[in-house]
C-alpha cells in the first residue's frame, strides 16, 4: 500500500509538471496530494 500511494503520488507529479492537472482544472489534487503524504508516512510505513 505504501508503494502504490508513491506510485500515484509519482504520476500527479508528473502530471503537475507537464501541466495537465492546470489545462484540465484538476490541480486540486496537488493540495490533496500534499494533505496525505504526513498520513500515509505515518500509517503505512
């Protein structure tokens, strides 16, 4: 589970950097993104 949250984690940044999530207004999930990493390092490490 730890390693699938990076997976993902790994594509909305690449996404984010090739400016998908701005072109198609979904750059929310960055600040989603950002909100779950502490939860996730903690509970599933």
């Amino acid at each position: 589970m730890f390693y699938a949250f990076y997976g993902i984690a790994i594509v909305i940044l690449v996404l984010h950097f090739t400016g998908w999530l701005k072109r198609n207004n979904v750059e929310w999930i960055m600040l989603v993104l950002a909100i779950a990493v502490f939860p996730a390092v903690i509970f599933l490490k």
